[in-house]
C-alpha cells in the first residue's frame, strides 16, 4: 500500500484515494480474486421481481455475501447461490487496506466482487442492506478506469464524479455512507492489469452489528 496516496474530499464523509494500491499490491490482489473466483465462480444477479439481470456479474470474499434475483431480492447469505458453498476468505490486501482507511476497530464480514465489462455499468443505488451503518463502504479498483458518481441520500441529489483508476480506494461512511453512487461508465483499454481488459470492483462492508 502507498502510505503517501493522497485524499481527495468528494462531498462530507465521501473519500478518493488515487493510487492507494500500486502495481505489485494490485497484481497480488488480483491474484487473491482469481483464487476466490475458482471456489465461488461469478454470477449473474438479477433484479428483485422483474428478473431483469444487472450488467455487472459478481461474485463474494466473507462470511457474508450480497446476492440479489427475482424470488428472494436483495440480501446477504453465508453462500454462494449456485454452489451453496461459503464464500471464500476476503483478500489479505484488501483488509490491509480496510485496516487502514474504515477508521472503525472492527473487520469487514462482506466483499462485493463485481466484474464490469467494457458496456457495463451500475445505477445510482444506496448500500442499505447492512444491518449497521456504523462502519463505512472501503471501496478498491482494478483493470480499466470508469467514471464513478456519488450523491447526497436524497434520490434525485446533487452528485459529483470522479475517475477511478486501477489501485484506486474509495471510502464514504458517517454522513455519505447512505449516499447513492454508481457508475455511469467503464473507459475500456485505460489499463493492463487484466489481460482481457474490463474493470473489478471490491466492496467490503461490515453487515452485523458490532
Ligand atoms: C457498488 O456500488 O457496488 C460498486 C461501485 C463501483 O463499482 O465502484
Ligand atoms: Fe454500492
């Protein structure tokens, strides 16, 4: 981790940190996901009633994982929902980074793994299915940039953008951490960190109360 990355304020609570990871801390996190990708194999979510599939394909690191399809809505459950196997272990590096940014003692128990292909992006959206809110979203990039948007937790808010590049953090907790966010756009080819290039999105949260 770059001790140095610097910190840029996106709005009370809301935090970029551009090049947190660098080259090596990257390879090795994506190495760590490639891992976990064998035991809990990506999946397609699907939108509460309509089915409608997302455009992301996601899968999880922790005890808990966020799943979403037509029957059962958004939630979170220790399994994956293909294989009925526990999610595999967060990514050391990605703790590494927790630890360092959440500013809460506690560790994350989910981490969101989304995979972005060159078309695919993600509707502004507030992480709510936590049973806590205490803790904040650390959020870390790889592959190519995209532009990412955060608002205030009124729907229809002012939002601000950013561009997130690969080893990027994004952290918004306390007064952001029920901000809508999303991402309006991948930029394809901005990096050669996945060799089939597209974009990996990590968010861990912390679920239960602590
Ligand atoms: C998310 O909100 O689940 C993902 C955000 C991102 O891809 O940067
Ligand atoms: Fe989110």
């Amino acid at each position: 981790m770059n001790p140095a990355a610097p910190r840029i304020e996106l709005g009370a609570g809301a935090f970029h940190f551009p090049g947190l990871l660098d080259r090596p801390a990257q390879e090795a996190l994506l190495a760590g996901l490639r891992e976990a990708v064998r035991v809990a194999p990506l999946f397609a979510p699907r939108m509460p009633r309509t089915g409608k599939p997302f455009s992301v394909r996601m899968t999880n690191c922790g005890a808990l994982g966020w799943v979403s399809d037509a029957a059962g809505g958004y939630r979170y459950q220790p399994t994956h929902p293909d294989t009925g196997a526990p999610w595999p272990p967060i990514p050391p590096i990605a703790l590494d980074a927790w630890r360092a940014l959440s500013g809460v003692d506690v560790e994350p128990d989910a981490c969101l793994v989304n995979f972005y292909g060159a078309e695919a992006k993600m509707g502004l959206h507030q992480d709510r299915d936590e049973e806590t809110f205490a803790a904040p979203v650390v959020s870390l990039s790889l592959g190519d940039a995209c532009r990412f948007r955060i608002g205030t937790d009124a729907r229809g808010g002012p939002t601000r953008s950013c561009r997130l590049e690969s080893g990027d953090a994004f952290v918004f907790g306390g007064p952001a951490r029920l901000a809508f966010h999303g991402v309006d756009r991948i930029h394809p080819g901005t990096s050669t960190l996945l060799r089939e290039g597209g974009r990996i999105n990590l968010t861990m949260r912390r679920v239960r109360a602590f």
